[in-house]
C-alpha cells in the first residue's frame, strides 16, 4: 500500500478513488491533481512507478493541505469563533446545528440520538401500600 500525506491508500483501487482516501482530497480534487502530476486516472494505486508516487507526494504536499494540517485549522477556527463570541461558536458550545437548520426536529446528528418524547421515559405507577 502507498502511503501519500500519512495515508495508506487502497493498492486495488483506480487512483482516482484512492486518492480520496486522504482528509481534504474529494473526487474533482483528485482528479485536478492527477492532470497536474500527468498521471492516468484509471491506474491501478499498485502499478504506479516509484517517480509517480513521488511527484504525487510533492505535488500534494506543496500545493493543498491535508489531514492533520488541515483538521488543526479547522479547530482553530472553530476556537477563534467560540472565543468572540459569535452566534456560530456559542451554537457550537452548545452542541446545537450551527448553519440555521430548524432544531425542532431533524437534529438527530449534532445533539446524539436523543428521545425526548412525552411517554418513553414514564416510571410505574406507585404501588398502594
């Protein structure tokens, strides 16, 4: 397996889709990197040549950040907008949806599966002593 960005990618797949396997590398991405490199994009991950994998490397690593780089970033703005103290960073800190999605239902992914429906959680009636 050829490891490219701190990643291993699949040795069975097109390059194409292997490339996205990295954090930060989607499809289009990888195909304008494969132009740009002139590699073909319905090589196999194994039968790329030593040289290939090595301007793919340098390529990616001058031109895009990925993985852990780019999650650092990432986090520090999510940091630098909960410190301001923006309406976005507050909904952060509260686990809520930061993009304006409705809260009513359909926040299932952000706050966890939680139920909180009337009867799910009803205790037994008290027992006459």
């Amino acid at each position: 397996m050829p490891r490219i960005g701190g990643v291993s990618i699949p040795d069975n797949k097109q390059i194409l889709y292997s490339l996205s396997y990295i954090y930060g590398i989607g499809i289009a991405l990888s195909e304008k990197i494969l132009k740009a490199t002139n590699i073909d994009k319905k090589k196999k991950a194994s039968e790329l040549t030593q040289q290939e994998l090595v301007s793919l490397k340098d390529y990616i690593e001058k031109n895009f950040k990925v993985e852990g780089e780019l999650k650092r970033e990432k986090m520090m703005n999510i940091k630098r907008l909960k410190d301001v103290g923006a309406w976005r960073g507050l909904r952060h800190i509260k686990g809520l949806p930061v993009r304006g999605q409705r809260t009513k239902t359909n926040t299932r992914t952000v706050r966890g599966n939680v139920r909180k429906t009337v009867g799910s959680g009803r205790k037994p009636a008290a027992t006459p002593t």
